[in-house]
C-alpha cells in the first residue's frame, strides 16, 4: 500500500463486484455509481448470471471505461459472487447488488473508520423506488454506543445484530479468504455467508451515514412490498442455516458461539409467530408452537439486540401483540413489520423519531 499526498489514509485496491440477473433497468445505473466512486484505486467487475433481457448489451456499453465483464450460465448469486472474487484483485470487496447504487464518498468513508482486526465496515443504506426516488427510509438506526464488541455479543447470543444488506458494506479480503469459496447450498445471497460469520472473525465496524440506495420494487428479492407469509417461512428457514453456517465457520476458527441462539433474536421470532398465527400447516419448523415462541420471549425481551431501548421496549410489545392479539389486528401489525410501504405515515414518523 503507498501513502497519499493528500490525505492521512492509505490507498489500497478496492474490488466492486456487481452480481447482476436480468436488472437491464437497473444495471447501468449500478455500475455508473461504482465508476463514480472517489477513491485513487477501483477496479469494477459486473458477473451477469445468464441473464435473458437485454443485462448483456448495456454491460458491454461498459467495455470502454475499463469494466471487466463476466458472461455465465445462470447458477445464482453466490456462484456468481463466487465468481467475480476469484477474478478480483482489490484488498478491500464491496458486493453491489446490480439494482442498488452507491454513495461516490462510501469508500472514504470506510476506510476513515478502518482500525486493525477489521472484517467488514458496514453504514446506512437510503431506500428509493423503482425509479431513484428517495422514500424516506434510512436503515438500519445504529445505536449511538455501537461498537465492535458489542455487536459479536448480539450475535452470539441472538444471532442477530443491526446490518444492511449486501451493498452496504465493505468486505476485508483477510477476512473473506477464510469463506471463499463460498459454501455450495447453504443460501442464494451472497451476504448471508458475511453477515453471519463477519463480527465472528473480526471487527464489525460503523459508519453512521446513508451512503449505498436500496432499490425497492417489484422484483426485489430481499424486500416486500406486499405481506407475503410463504416468503416469510421461506426466509425463516435461511436464517436458520445462516445460524448454523455462522456457528460452523465460527468453530473452525476456534469461535465458539451457541448453535440455537437464534431462538432469541426478535427478528427470528417475529417470523416465526406470523407464520404460526397465518400459516400453521406451513410452518417450517417441526413441532414449533406459539407456547414456544412466548417461552422464547420471555428469555429475548432481556436480551440486548443492537437496539436503542425505545425501540427493544416497542419490538418486544409488538411480539406479543403479533402472538396474542385477534388475526385481523396481528395480520395488520406484521403487514407493517415487514412490507414497510404498508406502513401509515403516523407510523413511518415514529420509527424514524425513535
């Protein structure tokens, strides 16, 4: 690495790898915000997982400005995540979700917080729609006292802690070499292998700041615009093999960390109560009652998650709200939790105050 003229901070090579299947809309929004990044050093690598639409055409619009594109059967993201880092050169990885952009300053940004023991430097993302337009969402809130530390406790007892998706953060390749290859199976998204063994094998650090776009519409994998409780199961059961993927990677680096500690993570029980109360047949956990669930509370309400109290106090009234309440009022309360456009505006108001 070799200093700068201009500023205390070292310059290293910085790996933005865009996974991208069939996001023609999006794709050159993405990787023209990856070009756009502020940082001496950037190479940009866009892996087109078989797309079908028109990906292929506007990546290679690319070719001139030094993009390296990458054409392959259809096989996921993480086989194409796979991909792009064994192509890549950079010390440091970002992940860009090909329908999410980036703040120019977001690697300034992180490697102005970069301390020694390092894995991922994670901050704020800003939720727009379909056409860039902000919604008013800045996610996740940090608490003010958020350190290191503390978010390896949160996960270790809850498996849980407060983290944006894929394009918010930036990766250290010491770190990732001990993941990649990425584990054949274990989930579709590249993010649940970093997130769930990241403040595991390192230092989860925080920059407060929104500075990545999560694009919300109607193809987006990872968010819903409508309450959708099959999803729900659906990505219960992939938080339970991040928990024992985490546990394992975690063990083979001489981490030991409880295998069922995500009984008590809020968001965990939040999806398995709504899947209790409106798809009991379903559910897909053999044997899991709403009793459990309420047993399981019990113990999470006292356990720090990453949230400020206010909002641990209103997460733990609206579990047993969501548990208890008639179906009609709980449907509307889960509807809020995890379709947030369903939200009203008193409601949005409230969760950005908190």
């Amino acid at each position: 690495m070799q200093e700068t003229n201009t500023s205390a901070v070292k310059v290293g090579l910085v790996s933005i790898i865009i996974c991208n299947y069939n996001y023609e809309r999006f794709v050159e929004a993405s990787i023209s915000s990856a070009l756009a990044v502020d940082w001496p050093q950037v190479e940009v690598i866009v892996v087109d997982d078989g797309s079908t639409d028109r990906s292929r055409e506007v990546i290679e619009g690319f070719a001139s400005r030094g993009v390296t594109a990458l054409f392959r059967p259809n096989k996921g993201q993480a086989r194409a995540a796979d991909e792009g880092y064994r192509y890549s050169r950079g010390e440091w990885i970002l992940f860009l979700d090909a329908d999410d952009t980036v703040d120019p300053s977001i690697v300034r940004e992180a490697v102005a917080a970069m301390k020694p023991g390092w894995s991922m430097i994670q901050c704020q993302m800003m939720g727009v729609d379909e056409f860039g337009r902000s919604l008013n969402n800045i996610f996740p809130r940090y608490r003010k006292d958020i350190t290191p530390t503390l978010i390896r406790r949160w996960v270790a007892e809850t498996d849980t802690y407060p983290t944006p998706p894929t394009s918010g953060n930036l990766l250290s390749r010491e770190f990732l070499d001990k993941i990649f290859p990425l584990e054949e199976g274990m989930d579709r998204a590249v993010d649940s292998y970093f997130l769930a063994t990241a403040p595991l094998l390192g230092d989860v650090l925080t920059v407060n700041k929104p500075l990545a776009f999560y694009r919300l519409h109607q193809n987006n994998f990872s968010a819903q615009l409508v309450l959708d409780i099959s999803r729900l199961q659906r990505d219960f059961m992939g938080h339970l093999r991040r928990c024992n993927y985490g546990t394992r990677i975690a063990e083979k680096y001489g981490v030991s960390v409880p295998p069922d500690r995500w009984r008590f993570g809020f968001y965990n029980l939040a999806m398995r109560i709504a899947s209790l109360r409106f798809a009991p047949t379903e559910h897909p956990l053999p044997g899991d009652t709403i009793g459990k669930c309420l047993k399981d509370w019990t113990k999470s309400v006292s356990i720090p998650q990453g949230m400020t109290p206010l909002r641990h106090a209103a997460m733990s009234v609206w579990l047993l709200n969501v548990a208890l309440a008639p179906q009609s009022v709980a449907r509307t309360l889960v509807s809020w939790r995890f379709a947030p456009q369903s939200r009203p505006g008193f409601l949005k108001f409230l969760i950005r105050a908190a």
